[in-house]
C-alpha cells in the first residue's frame, strides 16, 4: 500500500523519547552499526552506536586506520565532531572523516548537546532542555561561530537539519497520559518563526518511532524506519529536506516482538535509486523504488534469532547487497531477487563493506577480518 504525504517525518531514533526505547534500543543508538563511506575504502565502526566512538577500518589493508572519541559522524562520512559540555562553554572539535586528523577547535557560550548535523557537516544543531522551554544553537562548522541561536516554550527534539542550514526541523512533544502525542514543525531560522501550521502529527495515523535512517548520496534526501510496535508493522518515509514533504511507503510484513520487527538494515543504492530494507529475523528483503515512493519487489528466505545489528553495504556494481545477523553473513542478489545462504564467519559481526575490487570484507568483533568470495 502506497501512501504519499505531505509532511516532514521525524528521522533518528537518538530523538525517540523513553517511551519509545522501552520497546527496545534502535542499533543506530545502541548496536554495532558500521557505516561504509561513501566514495572510499574506509568503514566507520561504531562499536557503541551512532554517538559513540567511531573506528575506522581500511578495508584495503585489512586493519583499523585510526580512532576517534565519542561524537557525530556527517551523513556524507566527511566530518566529524565531538562536543564536550561544561558549565560555561561547549568546546567542539572536528575532525576529517577520511583521515582522522583534527581540523579545528573552538568553543560556544553555554553547555549544549549536539543534536544534529547538516548532510555535509557544516551546520551543527545543539540543544539544551529546560523549564518548560527548549533552548536552540545552530553553528557555522567553516567559520566557527555562532549563527543562531532561540529558544522556543514547550518540549522540543531537533529533527534534522536543511541542507542549507536555513531550517530546521523540530518535534514537539506534548504532555499524555496515554499513547505519545507529538507535531513535527518547520522554523525559518532567517526569520525566527515557526510555521504556523504543523507538518505532521501523531493524530495524523502515522503512529511509530524513529528505528534508522540512511542519507542519499547528495544529503537531501533521508530515508527512516519507523516502527509501530502496538500493531506489529514497519514503514519508510522518504523524506525530501529541500522542498518538505516525505512520502510513505509500508513494509507487508508485521511482527509485536520488538526484536525481530527492529532487526531490519536500510541498504540504498549508490545511485540512490533503490533502498533495500532486509531483516533476518522476518527473513525477508524488500526493495523499493525511492522516486516513485513504493514497494517493488520481497525476497524471501528462512529467517533466524533476532539480534541487535544494523549492518549492511551494497557492493560498488550494485549487485550484490550483504547484511548481518550475529555472526552470519547473508547476500542478496540485486538482479534475481535471491538470498543465498547464510555463512558464519565464527563471530558476531562489527561490520562489513565491499573493497575496490568487489570483494566482501567482514569485520568481527574481535577486529579479525574476513574477506568471502561471493562468486
């Protein structure tokens, strides 16, 4: 079922309220994710999810190339940012993602958390709570300054970032005793106001949290996994950063056991034409087509236990899409439509990504690599 609608879609699952992760903790937030950058050999391993510290792994010389702390990696795997909170300031510090060398540091009046960045990295949004009201910053990673900063009564996330940096994208949560009610708001930092009307809200009938979510290769694009475990489905949003509007599409397959409904990786295609939804546990691999907003075709196979990863990489001739569910390693065939059978590599997988000449290199969590010869 096709559903296109016309809103701006709440896309990590770091924003999802307790509420939410009571159901389970989303893999981006607190599972081995691993994350291939685009347009090199590198793979970021985030052994403690996406706020974590992050290792890069050169998948050419079959060893980790540098470290990191705990921060936030850019959509794009360019940049990277640690921020440290204090009392009086917030020091920022960041780093070149291909090479781990550090750029700049600088600091902002006030402690803040850094919510999100922009596609490139270069707009930074921080947030920080208070009584009844949530304070914003939004800072210029170029030039090191401070470009807005507002406050706003009730209790907000920031959502995303444009690519621009002339807006963002909050949620507002509102106080019930019953299921979460929210409304997800666009606000005009040039002119310092909020949209009067919301772009979306939970009375809408798209109930469900944040579970992941990957970027398209130009970063304006964000496709988001949502769950909704009172009914058992799962659904994407594509949602377009640009011009404000997302639209929907629902995965058939339905599951109430939080773990095996949240064992799905988001997979897209280079030319982020395709995005590839596989869960292990439904044994299941839908493909759909990210400009028409619909579902093209399910691939299905004998499922396994549920566990908590959020691992998978396309291989650079868009052939062969490989995920993870423990220490098993699966590929899926992009042309027929086929999962072959599972191979384990003796331990649970840190991370996996294709190398310049097509091989599959799989990371374990002991740093070992193996590299699988799929045809």
């Amino acid at each position: 079922m096709r559903r296109v609608i016309f809103a701006v879609i709440a896309v990590a699952a770091a924003a999802a309220p307790a509420h939410a992760r009571a159901a389970g903790c989303p893999p981006s937030t607190c599972g081995i994710l691993s994350v291939p950058v685009p347009g090199s050999s590198l793979l970021a391993l985030r052994p403690s999810g996406d706020r974590g510290p992050l290792l890069a792994y050169d998948l050419l010389r079959g060893r980790t190339r540098f470290s990191l702390p705990s921060g936030t990696l850019s959509p794009d795997g360019r940049r990277f940012f640690a921020a440290r909170s204090a009392t009086t300031a917030t020091r920022i510090t960041a780093y070149d993602g291909l090479r781990g060398t550090r750029l700049a540091r600088w600091s902002i009046p006030g402690p803040w958390l850094l919510a999100r960045t922009s596609a490139n990295g270069r707009w930074l949004a921080f947030v920080r709570s208070g009584k009844g009201t949530t304070a914003f910053a939004v800072v210029d990673s170029t030039r090191h300054r401070l470009a807005y900063r507002f406050a706003l009564a009730s209790r907000y996330d920031v959502d995303a970032v444009s690519p621009d940096g002339r807006r963002l994208f909050l949620i507002q949560w509102f106080a019930s005793n019953g299921p979460p009610k929210y409304a997800v708001r666009a606000y005009d930092l040039a002119r310092a106001e909020m949209a009067t009307v919301a772009l979306k809200s939970s009375d809408s009938g798209m109930a469900g949290f944040a579970w992941g979510a990957v970027a398209s290769p130009g970063g304006h694009r964000l496709l988001t996994l949502y769950l909704n475990i009172s009914n058992g489905t799962a659904f994407v949003h594509d949602l377009d950063l640009r011009a404000s509007y997302a639209m929907c599409v629902d995965l058939p397959d339905r599951s109430r056991d939080p773990s095996t409904l949240g064992n799905y990786t988001l997979v897209l295609s280079r030319d982020g034409r395709r995005l590839y939804a596989a869960n292990p546990a439904l044994g299941v691999v839908h493909e759909l087509d990210v400009a028409r907003g619909r579902l093209v075709s399910t691939a299905r196979f004998a499922g396994t236990t549920p566990e908590l990863n959020s691992n998978g990489a396309i291989s650079r001739d868009g052939r062969t899409l490989a995920f993870a569910s423990g220490s098993s390693v699966f590929t899926y065939d992009t042309v027929t439509a086929k999962v072959a059978a599972p191979r384990s590599i003796g331990a649970p997988v840190a991370g996996l990504g294709f190398d310049a000449k097509g091989r599959l290199v799989v990371v374990r969590s002991d740093r070992r690599a193996v590299t699988l010869k799929l045809r």
